[in-house]
C-alpha cells in the first residue's frame, strides 16, 4: 500500500520497475575505462537519460502531438498524431528478463558501455508496435490530458506556497515515479508524477496514465507494466 506524503529530510523513492536495481555502487574495474563507465550509472542519471532517448523512429520528436509516458524501464507508451494520423505505438526493450538496469549494468562491467547514451539505446533493441485509434478516442484522452495537466499545475502551485510559508519540502515516500513528456511542435513539457493519493485521491495525472495504459492494454492485447504497483 502506498504512504502518504510525509514531511522529512530525507527522500526515499522507488521507481516503477528499478527498486530491483537501484544504481550501481562503485564496483571494482580492470582499468580507468570500466571505473569510469561504472561511475555512469552510480547516480542514475545515465539510465535515465537512455530512457529519454527511446522515440519513435516514425516520427520526430516534434512533429504533430505527442504524449509519452515511461511506465518503467523497458517500456514507454506514446500517443501521437500528425494530424491526419492517430495512433498509439509502444516501445519494449529486448533485452534478458526486460531489465534495463541490469543489462546497462553488465555493459559496464565489460567496458562496453557507450559514452553517450544515444547510442545506448541502440543496444537495447527496442520492439516498436503501433496501433491506429478512432479520432474521437484520441480526442479524449488528449483532453484528458490536458485537465489533468492544468490540475497538475495547480498541484505545484500549492506545494511552493506551503514551501514558501514553512520552509518545509515534502517528499514521496516509497512512491512510483512516472515520466510524462507532452510536445506539439511548439510546445515541450517533461513532468514527473508520483503514485502517490493527494488527500486520499488518486491524482487526475495518475489517473490520466492508468487510462492510457488501460487502452495499451485493450489495443496490444497484453500488460503494460507499473500499474498499480511500485
């Protein structure tokens, strides 16, 4: 079961699909080249930066509407149009058991992880799908989308007023972590949301990425993993 937002010094997070790999320690190398690739992945940043780079090689990344969610390492969800166009495509990494974490972290073990992680993604093997939606079905989850963004919005100005009164930062404690990412050409937003109740409410952006996965999961015919879970 979820915790609820609690004030402490000290943040404590598990992402959807890494609290089986949290970053890798230090680990000892052979030569300066495994130390360094090993010190790539220590504070995650590196994976992270993998997962961003996974696209679509059909369309830009600014090229009509786009709406990707990372729902954990190995998979990520986009709703996209180009006006003529709807379509929901996935994008499944091929890699041993779909653990991102741990196949990036043997690359590094073996001195073979690429220094820029572009070229990482390459590696991965990413199983692309794609399925056609009905313009209207579209239509609503882009709206949705966007009432949950403007309550998201409202959401962050709440939080830096009560930052701003009490000097107190609140943190998620043992939350999944989902990496929203909203681009229609002229337009870029990156949010991260947490799976975590706002005054015992699931938040209308949680909401928003349990809808598209419930719609992943009717259109591919199978699961789409991080819900409902840490």
């Amino acid at each position: 079961m979820k915790k609820a937002a609690l004030v402490v010094p000290l943040l404590v997070v598990a992402l959807p699909g890494y609290a089986q790999q949290p970053p890798r320690q230090g680990l000892p190398r052979a030569n300066a080249l495994c130390k360094d690739q090993g010190h790539a992945l220590s504070s995650g940043a590196y994976v992270y930066s993998v997962l961003e780079h996974i696209w679509p090689p059909a369309f830009p990344v600014s090229g009509g509407i786009t709406a990707a969610v990372q729902l954990m390492p190995a998979q990520k969800l986009f709703l996209h149009s180009d006006g003529s166009k709807f379509q929901l495509w996935a994008g499944t990494a091929n890699v041993p058991d779909e653990n991102v974490w741990r196949f990036l972290g043997e690359l590094a073990d073996s001195c073979r992880l690429p220094a820029d992680p572009a070229d990482a993604v390459k590696l991965l093997n990413i199983r692309w799908e794609s399925r056609e939606l009905p313009r209207l079905q579209f239509g609503k989850l882009h709206d949705d989308f966007l009432t949950a963004l403007s309550q998201y919005v409202s959401t962050v100005r709440e939080g830096s007023t009560s930052f701003m009164a009490t000097g107190l930062m609140r943190f998620p404690v043992d939350a999944s972590q989902y990496t929203i990412v909203y681009d229609n050409s002229w337009e870029h937003l990156e949010i991260k949301e947490w799976d975590l109740p706002i005054n015992g409410q699931t938040s209308s952006m949680m909401q928003w990425v349990r809808q598209l996965q419930d719609v992943a999961e009717h259109s591919f015919q199978r699961h789409f993993g991080g819900k409902g879970s840490s």
